[in-house]
C-alpha cells in the first residue's frame, strides 16, 4: 500500500464521519436557534430550556438515521477488509 492510497483511505474516512455527522449536527444546530430565537422573543431566560428539546431532537435525528449510518459504515468497513485483503 503506497502513500497515495492511504491518503485516499485516510479522505474517505473523513468524508464518512462528515456524512454520517452533519444531518445530527444541522439538526442540533436548528432546535437550538429556534429555542434561542423563541427565548428571545419572550424574554425567558432559563438556561436549561435549551438543552432538553435540543438532546431530544438530536436523539430523534439519530434515531430516524441509524439505518442510513449503519449502510455507510458497513460499506465503507467492506471496502477496507477488500483493501487489506488484496494487500497479501
């Protein structure tokens, strides 16, 4: 295995975690400017209003791409045992 397909390896893998990260982390991103948006408007101040909508969206985010996450990994890992195989 030379320098430029463990870079490529090393890319993907990057990309992967991006892929499987930005829709959970656009959602947590969204609920907590509308719960900032909303406490603004009504001048409610509580610091701890932020958080529990937030983790339950994000859990619900996580929930509804669990199947599309776990494709990913899976092929992504089949194309990993495919390179080391071909390296022996």
């Amino acid at each position: 295995m030379d320098e430029n397909e463990v870079v490529d390896l090393v890319r993907a893998a990057i990309m992967l975690s991006i892929e499987l990260s930005a829709p959970v982390m656009l959602v947590g991103l969204v609920v907590g400017t509308a719960i900032a948006l909303v406490q603004a408007l009504t001048q409610v101040q509580e610091v701890t209003l932020v958080f529990v909508p937030k983790i339950l969206a994000i859990f619900l985010a996580i929930f509804i791409g669990l199947p599309m996450m776990t494709v990913s990994l899976v092929e992504f890992m089949n194309l990993l045992a495919d390179r080391i195989v071909a390296i022996k």
